[in-house]
C-alpha cells in the first residue's frame, strides 16, 4: 500500500513560491492562472499494509508539515 501526504501553505498564508509560479504562468500564454499554490508531496510505502491512522497523523503534523503555516492531506493508494 502507498500513502501519499500532500502538505501546502495554509489559504491564510502567503505562498511567494505560488505567485512566482502564477506571474510566470502569465509570462507564458495562461491569461488568468487565479490563485497558485506549491507545495510537497510525500509518497510512503507501507509494505505491512494500513498503518496505524493516529501514529500517521502524528508523523504527518510534527514531522512532515509545519502546523502553523501548513495543511496537510492524506491520501491511501491501493
């Protein structure tokens, strides 16, 4: 089973990496990209099979985001 955990800037937060994206995306043809955002994507195999969801968020909110300016979301991949 794969586990992917997609982390990006909280919508309150400013994403200077995301405006970058947005203004160059202008630059090259795309009139009105609206509001960009970048973050990460973290895949993890789990060869045992669906972790523990508890222990998952955990790792996900001290380790892989920043609470404070970050969201993150956890998909399962069969």
């Amino acid at each position: 089973m794969k586990i992917r955990v997609t982390v990006l800037p909280k919508p309150s937060v400013l994403d200077p990496q995301g405006v970058a994206v947005a203004g160059a995306m202008k630059h090259l043809g795309w009139e009105n990209p609206g509001r960009v955002r970048v973050g990460k994507v973290v895949e993890i195999e789990a060869p045992q099979g669906r972790p523990d969801e508890a222990k998952l968020h955990a790792i996900c909110r001290d380790l892989l985001s920043n609470p404070v300016i970050e969201d993150y979301a956890v998909d399962f991949v069969e």
